[in-house]
C-alpha cells in the first residue's frame, strides 16, 4: 500500500523536474527534441513492462509484483536524487 502510494506521485512529480531540467540544460532549439526522446523512453519501457507482466505475475503473485514496481520506482528515484545533487545552474534573465 505504501509503495504504491509513492508511486502515484510519479505522473505530476516527473514532468515537472524533467522539464524543470530540460530547460536548464538545454538550448531552446534542442529542448522539442529532449522531450520527444523522453516521450520515446517512456513509451519503450512501458511497452517492455506490458511484454513482461504476464510472465511476472504467472511467477509471482499480484501483491509481489505491485511491492516490486514500488521498490523499482523508489530505487531509481533515489538513484536520479543521488546522481543530480548537485543543485541545477539556472540562468536568470534579464
């Protein structure tokens, strides 16, 4: 219950930072082509996560699987935090 409620989070949380960080990064000229990229991935893994669920929850039991998503998501949460601590240098207009 409770790693499922941090992952609901994921959808509003993770378009903000993603393009919080696209802009900072990035030139604006580049920054439609970073978001169809990341449109991209997340399309892929979320076709890859469909291909594979069946045989997961024919292996493990539904309530596995959801606690695993959850720790997934968590761990790779943590990861990006860890990685990007750095804070972001924004440039401030003029």
């Amino acid at each position: 219950m409770v790693t499922s409620a941090f992952t609901g989070f994921s959808g509003p949380m993770n378009e903000v930072t993603f393009f919080a960080m696209t802009q900072a990064r990035f030139p604006h000229a580049e920054i439609s082509h970073i978001i169809r990229l990341g449109m991209a991935t997340d399309t892929a893994s979320i076709l890859f996560m469909m291909l594979i669920s069946p045989l997961l929850l024919r292996l493990l039991c539904v309530r596995t699987v959801i606690n695993l998503c959850g720790v997934v998501w968590i761990l790779t949460g943590a990861i990006g935090l860890i990685r990007f601590l750095q804070p972001i240098d924004v440039p401030q207009s003029k």
